[in-house]
C-alpha cells in the first residue's frame, strides 16, 4: 500500500511516496523514487490523484508489484514480504552467511541509536567471528548452522575465551538472535539451536566477593600506567560504596553532600532501580573521592573517558593480579561491599537504603553468606581443635 509521510516535506513542498508490504502479518517498507504534493495525494487509495507523469510510474510500480508477487508464488511457492521488495529494488540478493547477518544487525542497532546494544555487540560478534575462524572459515552460510554447532561454540566460549556462564549465555543470546532473525526472513525455516540449553548461573549463594585478604592485596598494589590505577580506585571505591559501574560513571559532585556532624555521604538514585541510595561515606572512599573532580558540577567526578570494553579489560588484568581462578568482575565489589557490611552486623534495611535495593529479599542474600561463612569457619576452628587434641568424643558429649 503506498504512502505519503506529510511530516516530511522537501523545499519544493512535496514529499516522498513510500511502498508498505504486508504478507503473512510481516511488513517491509520501500522509497518508490517518486513524489507527490501532499493535497494531491488520496490516502484512501494510495495514489496521487491529478494525472502526471508520476502517477503512471506509480501504477507501473504497483503493477510489477502484482506481477512479481505472482512470479515468486509461481517459482517459490513461497513469498515474503522482504524477497517481495528485493526483486521489485532490482535485487535478489539475501544475506545468507551467518558474521554477515551480524554485522547487518549490528548496523541496524547503530542505526536504532541503540548504543548499550550496540556496543555489547561488538564482543558478541567478535567472539562469534574467532570461532568461525577457528573452523578454517571466514563465514558460515546459515543453512550450514546446527545444534551441533551451538553446543561447540558454547564449549569454545568456555573453555578457550574462559567466559563466565552469564557471559556465555549473552554470546549464545546473540547467535540466537540471528538466527530467528534468518527465520523472519525465511532464509532458514527454524533455529537450529532452540534445544541448545543455556549455562547454568551462580545462584544467590554462590555470589562471588572479594575477602578482607584479597581487598589488603587490592589497595597496596598501585599501578604506574595512569588507566590501570584509575581502574583500580574505582574498584576500591566501589567496595566501599556499593556503587554499580553506570552508577559511578554517573557520580556528579552534586550526589555528595555533608551532614550536621561534617560527615560526607553520597545520595544518589540507581540508574538500574531508580531507588535512591543513601552511603555513608568510608574514609577510604572519601580519600579517592578528594583525588578527583568534586567540585565541577558539570562534569563526573571520574574521568572515565575509556569504552566499557576496555575498562572490563583492566579489570581482568587486576584480578589475575590478584590471584583469582575466575575473572574478576566490576560488580564482585559490589557484592563485596553488601557481604561486608552484612558481616559488621548492620541491619538489612540499612544496608537495602545504602545500596539501593528496591526489594529487601535482594539484600537478604548477603545474610545468608555470612550465616554460611560463619558455619565454615566455625567448622575449620572445631577440625583444628580436634588436630590437637583439644575436642575428643568425651568433650563433644
């Protein structure tokens, strides 16, 4: 069905006629080259309503529209709207290759200005690039795609990229993504990796925090490279403040203040949430806080100038510093924040108002850790005691 968009109009005052294609309840849209004054369009029949030269191109095109929808039923047996609109543009080509999908979606995303998207994309299509080409392949056509294929790349992700489950479950999000996007456009009938199981992820009580040990080890290790060692005060900062990574990144001096006894805190609503947090400020965290902007409002208090992509890399780099088995994460120091307060004893509404939580239920996972770390511990002091002999059997009865 043509149409006109009145909205946008040109210097000569008339405006593009647009072509909608609807089958099967999937719609395409595409630019006919031709215009219209907006008083000489009749929006009820979609055409222009004085006879002119563009008027005929009009019918023509509506026409051959008919005529090649015919042509492929007869052919194909089958039609879409998108294979509708590439043979009426003089084009029959459809991407068919599995990297080249992405990269057509990642350009629709940039184009969407969906910018969070579209950078995660960046990673996702790059590991599904290295994996491809760890086949000895550039591309891989989509029919060539299976179940087999997802179960392989999900053991490459794990085993050489060393990604963590959630991490693994975003790649593997991604390759479905293009897949059912293939399926929209008919190039393959279903997704091969519908069956392809997820990983499993750590649950509540497997939260991963860094120890007062490893925190020691953090804050007495300075970098000379000036990006690392900013990578390294925020990490700190978060510990002591529980702030997420976007909720740093958008720390302004006005989220600071000072109460009557001139103590400073920061009070700040969570990008994630939209709750409020109210933090108390740690001398330590206050100490990094005065090696930036505090006072510039127009500006963030971190000068964080650098991709996400590439502050996730140096704080890879700092936990393998650290010693961990696992890659270390911006948001294990928010979880090491929450287990430490929660091991001071501090209520759990308290720490729910510190770190923003809009349910307590989210908070009370700090709880159980502590009530876990406290049984294991307690366990290791009884199997040293008996070592020594200071717990027999007569004692425990």
């Amino acid at each position: 069905m043509p149409y006109i968009n009145r909205a946008k109009t040109k210097t000569d005052g008339t405006t593009a006629v647009m072509l909608r294609i609807t089958i099967d309840g999937k719609k395409t849209v595409m630019a006919t080259g031709i215009c219209c004054a907006p008083d000489k369009w009749d929006a009820k029949n979609g055409m222009i309503l004085s006879p002119s030269k563009d008027a005929n191109m009009l019918k023509a095109l509506l026409c051959r529209a008919e005529q090649t929808y015919q042509m492929l039923v007869n052919e194909k047996g089958v039609v879409s709207a998108e294979l509708l609109k590439n043979h009426l543009n003089g084009s029959t080509h459809t991407i068919r290759m599995l990297l080249e999908t992405g990269e057509e979606e990642r350009e629709r995303l940039r184009s969407r200005n969906a910018k969070g998207t579209y950078d995660a994309s960046r990673s996702y299509q790059s590991n599904l690039r290295e994996y491809v080409r760890s086949l000895g392949r550039e591309d891989i056509p989509l029919v060539e795609v299976t179940e087999q294929f997802g179960e392989d790349y999900k053991m490459y992700l794990k085993r050489t990229k060393s990604l963590m489950p959630g991490t693994i479950n975003h790649n593997l999000s991604w390759l479905n993504k293009l897949l059912y996007t293939a399926v929209d456009k008919e190039i393959i009938r279903t997704n091969p990796l519908e069956d392809v199981a997820y990983e499993k992820e750590q649950s509540e009580l497997e939260i991963r925090y860094l120890t007062r040990e490893q925190m020691k080890r953090l804050m007495s290790m300075p970098y000379d490279r000036p990006r690392k060692e900013l990578v390294r005060r925020i990490l700190i900062f978060t510990a002591f403040t529980g702030l997420a990574y976007v909720d740093v990144c958008g720390l302004h001096p006005e989220h600071i203040g000072v109460n009557a006894d001139g103590e400073r805190y920061i009070r700040k609503k969570r990008q994630k949430s939209g709750v409020e947090s109210f933090i108390p400020l740690h001398p330590v965290a206050g100490q990094i806080l005065d090696l930036y902007n505090i006072t510039d409002n127009t500006r963030p208090v971190f000068p964080i100038t650098y991709s996400r992509s590439m502050i996730t890399k140096e704080i890879h780099a700092i936990g393998r510093d650290l010693g961990l088995t696992g890659l270390l994460g911006h948001h294990q120091l928010r979880h090491t924040y929450g287990t430490m307060l929660s091991s001071e004893g501090i209520c759990m509404e308290s720490i729910a108002k510190m770190m923003g939580h809009s349910n307590i239920r989210n908070t009370q996972k700090y709880a159980q850790i502590t009530t876990r770390r406290i049984s294991q511990e307690m366990d290791k002091l009884i199997q040293r005691r008996k070592e020594k002999g200071l717990i027999t059997a007569e004692t425990i009865k």
